[in-house]
C-alpha cells in the first residue's frame, strides 16, 4: 500500500490525496479481485460528534465516520485519489477482497492525515531552541554527577569556572532537517548565544542565558575547537544553513 500502513501526512485543504494497492503477491490480474479503502476523510462532522459523545458521554468511539470506497483497478493493482476538503485529523487502510469475498488487508496500522486550513501554507511555525541542550545529554534525564559533584564544588570554591559538556551550533545544524523538513517549521528562534556571567551566576549554577556579557561574540561553549573558524564564524555556518 502507498502511502505504506502507519506513515503520517500534513496536507492542506485543497489537496489531494493518492492511495495506491498493489497486486498481491503471486497474483497477475486484478480479475476476480477488488480495493477498498476504508477511511474517514469527508466525514469530518460525524468524527467530530463522536469525540465530543466520548468525552461528554462516556461513550466509545462508535466508528460510524469510517466507510468503504471501491478503488479503481489499474494495470499494477488499484488507485483511488481523494480531494481534502475538510479539517481535521483522518485515518485510512486499503484493503482486498478475493474472489470468495475473504478480506486481505496489508500489515501494520492505518495511515495518519493532519488536513490544516489552506491559509496556514504560508503560515510561519517557530521552532525556539536552546542550542546547549543539542549536544550528549539530549536525551538524559538529568544531567547533574553526583560523583563529580563535590570535586567541582571545590574547584569552583577557588574561583575557577567549569562549563559542563555542551550541546554546539553544529550540533544544531544536524537537527536542521528535522525541525525544518519534518516539524515543517519555517523560523528558528535561538535563546541567547552569547557569553554569559560565570561570577556570582543567577539562575543557576551556569548563569541566566539572557545576562549577555558581550552581545557581538558568540559563548565559547557553544562553539566546536577548530583553528580555521571563530564562534561567530560557525554562528554563520548555522544562518547560512538554516
């Protein structure tokens, strides 16, 4: 099936949307053989009247939005292209039936289709990013040692400052096709690159990210060692690719 079962869409009313069944495996011909597509695109008031009676009534979803369309049989299987004209948040899975009437339907769940107004085509999405949190403890749930904790505590009593690994504007860079192709975001909005204080820090133990120090130079935290480029030259690498 195309799209393939479980693959998610953000389309826009106005488009339209093409489902293609390929012929089942050792079968030639479509003769003797028929395509649905279950769906609840166009049934965008029943899918709604039936989400407000689940969480008003306390009923379950009775799945009257969903019905049956017939595809159309081509030479490599069946095809069946539908206009998007409302919004909203709609499923679909194509299916067969042979001959005896026994249903086949492809592995895996139904396909996802975010349909939003046609104005929002040129709407900006801002994705607001904290280039720190980009780096290895991504994904960490807290990023506090408790081994280290004491030997950096008498390291800072001394006066010295201990910048924890960072997450780098190149590392940002690697996020770009997700945010960007994926999120379908069209702004980043960074939260300050600057230098910030490290003596008598608020905010924590690193300082507040808006008490800039310099506002034309780059935190060196943010920036990956390389003798050919300065901070604000890999600030430049993330406009130019972004």
């Amino acid at each position: 099936m195309i799209p393939a079962p479980g693959e998610r869409f953000q389309r826009f009313v106005g488009d339209r949307m093409r489902f293609h069944l390929q012929l089942p495996a050792g079968v030639t011909s479509t003769v003797g053989w028929h395509a649905r597509l279950r769906t609840d695109l166009g049934r965008a008031e029943t899918l709604r009247g039936e989400i407000l009676q689940a969480h008003t009534k306390s009923l379950p979803l009775a799945g009257a939005a969903w019905r049956d369309l017939p595809m159309n049989a081509v030479a490599d299987g069946w095809v069946l292209e539908l206009p998007l004209a409302e919004v909203g948040f709609f499923k679909a899975k194509a299916y067969l039936l042979d001959a005896k009437g026994w249903q086949h339907w492809p592995d895996g769940p139904d396909m996802g289709i975010s349909v939003h107004p046609n104005s929002y085509r040129t709407a900006n999405t801002i994705y607001c990013a904290f280039t720190r949190l980009f780096g290895p403890t991504k994904t960490a749930v807290h990023t506090r040692n408790e081994k280290l904790e004491k030997q950096i505590q008498q390291i800072e009593d001394h006066g010295f400052t201990i910048i924890p690994p960072s997450g780098k504007l190149r590392d940002l860079i690697h996020a770009l096709p997700h945010i960007i192709d994926v999120l379908g975001c069209r702004i980043l909005h960074l939260l300050p690159v600057n230098p910030t204080p490290t003596t008598y820090a608020r905010f924590g133990r690193f300082g507040s990210p808006y008490a800039a120090l310099d506002l034309t130079a780059i935190d060196p935290a943010l920036v990956v060692f390389d003798k050919r480029t300065t901070g604000v030259d890999q600030f430049r690498e993330l406009t130019y690719a972004t």
